[in-house]
C-alpha cells in the first residue's frame, strides 16, 4: 500500500482509478483521461496534488540562499507574492529537481518540489540551507488542489468569500497570496489558466466538495501528463534529470544569467557548456497514425541520433507529439522508430498547446 | 467488475469472438481489456484478405497509457475490417462487443472455437489474473 492523500477516500468515492505515483496511490483517472484532458482544455477540471512537496524557507538571509541554490534568479521577485519557475541544480550542471517558489516576505519564501524526488531534494536543501541559516520545513500538514481550465478561476472564486475571494480575484498571473490560512497561486502546470490552493489536510475534503458542486470536474494524473506535455512542460526524471543540464532540456530561458558576478550551484559547469551544448529539447508532431512513447529511438539522417523523452497522443490536436532530446544540428524534420519502422515527424517548438489552442501549423 | 457477454467465446490474452452462422466470426478485445488499456486512441487493424494464425499477433491497439497486441482467437482469412475505427478507436472503450469490433475473420476450421473460453471461464481468468 502506498501513501495517500487526505483525498483518498474522496477519489475512490468519486471512482476515481488509483494506481501508484512515486509511492502515493494517485487517481490515473475517473473513467475517461481524454474526457478529463477536454474538461480542462474548455471548461474546468480539478487535480489533487498533494503528494507534492511543499516547503517553507525562513530566516532573514532566505532570499541570498536561494539565489545561491537556483539557476534562475530570485532577484526577479521584487513583488511579494510573486512566483519563479527554476531548476535546482548540481555542481555539473545536472537537474536535481524543477520547482517553483513563491516570494511570501522578505524572511519567507514557499516552494514546491516533485513527490518523486522529495527525499533527496529535502537532503540537498537542508545541506545548502546550514551555512545561510535558513530554515527548512516541510509542509507534510498542507494539502494541495490545482483547478485548471478556462473557466477555472470564475468557478473557484464562486466557492469564496470575504477576503480570501477578494485576494483571489485580484491575483495577476504567476502570483500568489495568503489573506488567511489558506495560499492561492494563479498558477499551474496544464498551460490553462487557474489556481493551484493549498490549504489544511482536514480541510482540504469540503474544499474538493465544494468546487465539485460549483462545476470543478475531478481529473487524474493521466490527463496531468498530456496537458502538461501540450503545454511543452517538462516533467522532473523523464525529460531531464541529473545527467542533462537545463540547456540541453529546453530550459535555457529559466538560467539566470544576469548578473555574472552571481554564483549559483551548476553555474561554472553552465558557462562551460552555454553556446556549445551538442544535444536540445524539441517538440515532434507525428505525421502519422500511432502514438510516440518515451524512449522511442529518434534519427535524423545525415546528423545524428536522439531519443523521445515524453511520448503520447495529444487529445487536443488528435495527433501524437512528444518532447525529444536530439542532436543540435536537427532542423525541421526527423525519424522516430515506431514499432519496427521509422516514420516522419515534424520537429517544432513547444508548447504545443496554450490557452485551449493550437501553438503549431499541423 | 468487468463485462462478459454469454454469446461470446474468451481468449486469455483478452479477445473476444462471436461466431455468426455464416461461418465468419467477429472479433475484438474484452471489456476488462480496453479498462485496462483506458482511452484508445489507434487501431491498426489487419487488411481484408490477411490470413490469420491461432495465437499470433495479428492487430494493435493504442491507448494513450500501452500499446497492445492483440492476438487472433482462430486460424482463418480475414473478410471485413471495422472502417469506423479509424476515426473513432473509442468505439472499442464505449462498446468493446458491440460498435468496437475490429474485423471479421472467416474460420479456417469452425471446431477450432470450441477450444476457447466461455464467458464464465473467461471472467474467472481475469479475476484470477488480477490477484
């Protein structure tokens, strides 16, 4: 038996299908992953992430450790409330982890870490946090709802009041707020609009109920996964991990570069490699009929050989696409090997999918 | 609990077959298979005139978790492919022995079909399978 959620119970009643995620029993689906993919793209769906690893970091010199800890730089979040997207990386240059952290207060940032990868990024924050003082805590006690899609925000903010629904209203994209004990952010991991809530796990059940009587559908991992990858998100251990540096992950615009006098772990390695990477992270649109899965084997004739890091079918352009690391010299065309026969992909640049359209000429 | 239907003879790598009286059967993947598989989303299915092994691979189907094989339950040719699937591989999740057939085989040798499961042993299978 694996961990569980204070939704478990929730998710069965509402038949959800759970199947194992990094040790936590997640719901993959409720019946439909397509039909739950559809919710989020045009109306509102609703995932529960609570494996994930929240975690709080106090102490007055916060914001000086975490410019020292990420490769994208804190200095950017002069608005409290203000979220960063970022890798955590080695002194290679190699991903540990992606995560993302909300400036709260000047002694106060809040960051949310990958379930798989708790334990060793736990480690890794603790060992850089000493020589900063900073204190490192992680919020077992908080629960997490993400609710996604066009009409997502309007139908969350039906289930407020007072000034959590003033707060929330307000809340520009890619911020967040705590009017009270419960944190909002305007952010998400689906390429739609919506909120990512976290709040009390004995309160995180009335919280599910009442979005899903305001028209918020439950939806699963599953469609999690093909959201996140029409949205041109990478996922944390499938499209990059400790042996593949942000720039060879399609993350180069997440590196902060500026100013040179910044250290940060990984920099050195970086430098070393930026401008002469021999590999990149592209989009592939399949031409056609079947389905590209992680790991396919990818050729371009004449210039080298790759390899499908997420693979699937994506719901909303009824074709299959994936992310693919690749030689790069690749240009606009290359070759997966499908069951035996290597077919023609079109290579593109993700997102493959924002905002409920098409980012891509099919 | 999965669906089984009594008219229908079981394979154990999940297909299911309908003997018609004109010595042709139809065949497609189980109930408790496409819950399995979850949203199909490509059918490959074998062209009119193919002739079929007992047991061999013989058909794919996709969802957006596996890819399948599916394997022919009998020996014979096959007469007919369900066009429909083409466009809609969730016929097979919506109605997996009815709309979500896949082809129609014309047997080899009609007796062969009784080597097969019935719906009772087939739904023992599965939950035997399953533990």
């Amino acid at each position: 038996m694996g961990k569980r959620t204070p939704l478990h119970s929730t998710h069965l009643a509402m038949g959800g299908k759970l199947v194992d995620f990094a040790g936590w029993d997640m719901p993959i689906n409720y019946g439909s992953q397509i039909e739950e993919h559809h919710q989020v793209r045009t109306d509102a769906g609703m995932f529960d992430v609570s494996h994930m690893t929240i975690v709080d970091l106090r102490g007055p010199r916060v914001r000086e450790f975490l410019s020292y800890l990420l490769a994208n730089n804190v200095e950017r979040l002069t608005q409290p409330g203000k979220a960063l997207y970022s890798c955590m990386l080695n002194e290679q240059g190699g991903v540990i982890d992606d995560l993302i952290t909300y400036f709260m207060r000047e002694n106060w940032f809040r960051t949310v870490v990958n379930a798989a990868t708790r334990d060793k990024d736990m480690a890794w924050i603790r060992r850089q946090a000493k020589a900063f003082e900073v204190g490192v805590e992680a919020r077992s006690d908080l629960a997490m709802i993400a609710v996604q899609g066009p009409n997502a925000r309007a139908k969350t903010l039906s289930t407020m009041d007072n000034g959590l629904l003033k707060a929330a209203t307000a809340l520009e994209p890619f911020f967040a707020t705590k009017p009270g004990d419960i944190f909002v952010a305007r952010t998400g991991y689906t390429g739609e609009d919506g909120f990512e809530i976290m709040i009390s796990s004995d309160r995180v059940q009335s919280l599910w109920l009442a979005l899903s009587k305001a028209g918020i559908k439950p939806c699963g991992l599953g469609a999690r996964d093909t959201l996140r990858l029409e949205a041109g998100m990478n996922l944390y251990g499938t499209d990059m991990d400790e042996t593949t540096s942000p720039l060879e992950s399609g993350l180069g615009w997440t590196i902060g570069w500026e100013p040179s006098t910044r250290e940060f772990i990984g920099r050195q390695a970086l430098e070393s490699q930026r401008g002469n990477a021999n590999r990149k992270l592209v989009g592939l649109v399949l031409q056609e009929k079947g389905v590209l899965r992680n790991h396919l084997p990818v050729r371009v004739v004449g210039v080298g050989e790759g390899e499908i890091t997420s693979g699937s079918f994506s719901p909303t352009l009824g074709r299959a696409i994936a992310l693919a690391r690749v030689p790069l010299a690749t240009t606009n065309t290359c070759q997966v090997e499908l069951r035996g026969k290597w077919v023609a992909a079109t290579v593109v640049k993700p997102p493959f999918v924002r905002n409920g359209k098409s980012c891509i000429t099919l | 609990m999965s669906k089984t239907l009594a008219n229908l003879k079981y394979t154990k790598t999940h297909e299911w077959l309908e003997i018609h009286n004109d010595g042709t059967a139809s065949v497609g993947i189980s109930d408790h298979a496409q819950d399995l598989l979850g949203d199909l989303v490509y059918v490959e299915a074998p062209e009119a005139g193919r002739k079929l092994t007992a047991g061999n691979a013989c058909a794919v189907v996709e969802s957006v978790k596996a890819a399948s094989d599916v394997y022919a339950p009998v020996t014979g040719v096959v007469v007919a492919i369900n066009a429909a699937l083409s466009d809609s591989p969730e016929l097979i999740n919506k109605d997996p022995y009815g709309e979500g057939w896949i082809f129609k085989i014309k047997l080899a040798n009609a007796a062969d079909a009784n080597a097969l499961l019935d719906a009772k042993a087939y739904a023992e299978f599965c939950a035997a399978e399953s533990h």
